[in-house]
C-alpha cells in the first residue's frame, strides 16, 4: 500500500492521495467554500456533493445516528489520528482498490481534536451519473452485484451498513461499493458475510417493497454459486 502523506494544520490533520499532496489544503472540507450541492439520499444531512481543484467530489462529515447522536453527533473520542475514522475508512478505499474492488478513489480525509474527542470529514471522487441501487434495482443485475460484494469480501472488507444506498450503478453499467465508515479489515467469515447480504435485504424491502425482496434472492443465490 502506497505511503498516505499527511499534513498537519492548526487543530487537526488531513491525509491526501500522493498526486493531491501539493494542492490539499483544509478549505477542501468546507462545504461552503467547494459549490456544495447537499446529497439528497443518504448521508444524514452533512454529505454534500462538491467541486474544486480535485475534481467532482463528494464531501462526507462524520456524524452519528440514532440513540448515538444524543450524546454528540459529531464527536468522537480521541484514540490516535490511525483510528480517526476519516483516516480509517480511507486506508479501507486504498485496501480495496489494491486488490481492484470497485469503489471510489479517495482524495483526502481530515480531523480536528479538540481535547478526548475529535470531529472528522473525507472527501471522494464522485461516481458521474450514477444512481443508487434503491433507484435503479429493477435495472440492476443481481449478478453483478453479487460479484461486487463478493470481491469486497474476498478483499477482506466487511461493510458496516451494506444498504441499498451504498451501492452504486453507473451509466456503463458497473457497479459501485460506497462508505466504508466502521469498516473492517481482515479474514471475512461466512457469517459475517450472510450478514451483510441480510442487511442489504432489508434495506431493498424498506425501500423498494416485494419486488426488493425478489430481486435479493436473485443476488442471493448469485452468492451462493461464487462460493462454491
């Protein structure tokens, strides 16, 4: 895995891709500095899509959700920039796109600390034209999505929140594996795998009903043959 350079500014740090590493600077993670255009699906209402010298991207702020978020939604106690999530969810992103799993290219990923907690914010390169698999399921082949949490798995990534919001289709057709937040590196057992295709079921049935639930046993047993 190639050497993330990492550059430090009051407050915090941020890590950069190598050919972005003359360019970073901290203004990347202001929304209201990049034409920021909020993500509408997704994102709890600090993702954003955006526009710099980096290219087109997408601005994601961590922020906690449910019962979680009463004690701080965007604060997280402080156990070393390497466990920072931004820096962890981007080492996960070079991980997978070593072993060419499909996801976005990562461009750079900060934190401020602030005493035992932090607050942190990844930027990546945004997917042109590409819609969510909650849109675009009845246009999707569940084989190829198969094979994409497949090679995701057999990279040694197991997704925290495999939705149908976190995979993306693209107008050539090919698929697309989105935020790595809590993600883990390593041996990827059998269950943890039936776990995320599970959660993926219920996200498809919440939000595209029967049909969902239909197209997932279709994905289903296209996992099931990659495995044999």
């Amino acid at each position: 895995m190639e050497t993330i350079p990492t550059i430090a500014f009051t407050g915090g740090a941020l890590c950069v891709a190598s050919v972005l590493a003359h360019r970073a600077t901290v203004d990347w993670f202001d929304p209201e500095a990049n034409d920021a255009q909020p993500v509408t699906q997704g994102g709890r209402q600090a993702a954003w899509f955006v526009q710099g010298v980096f290219g087109q991207g997408v601005l994601r702020h961590y922020r906690r959700g449910g019962l979680r978020a009463k004690f701080g939604r965007e604060h997280y106690l402080w156990m070393g920039a390497a466990h920072t999530r931004s820096f962890a969810e981007f080492r996960v992103l070079l991980h997978l796109q070593a072993r060419g799993v499909a996801v976005p290219q990562p461009l750079a990923a900060a934190y401020w600390r602030r005493g035992l907690f932090y607050r942190a914010a990844i930027l990546l390169e945004r997917i042109a034209g590409a819609c969510t698999l909650a849109i675009a399921q009845e246009r999707t082949d569940p084989n190829a999505v198969a094979q994409a949490i497949f090679a995701m798995h057999e990279a040694g990534v197991w997704h925290a929140d495999l939705n149908a919001h976190n995979i993306l289709l693209d107008p050539e057709g090919r698929i697309w594996l989105i935020d790595f937040d809590r993600a883990r590196i390593g041996v990827v057992s059998k269950a943890q795998r039936h776990k995320n295709l599970l959660r993926l079921r219920r996200s498809l049935v919440k939000v595209c009903g029967a049909p969902g639930a239909l197209w997932w046993d279709g994905l289903d047993a296209a996992y099931e043959r990659l495995m044999r």
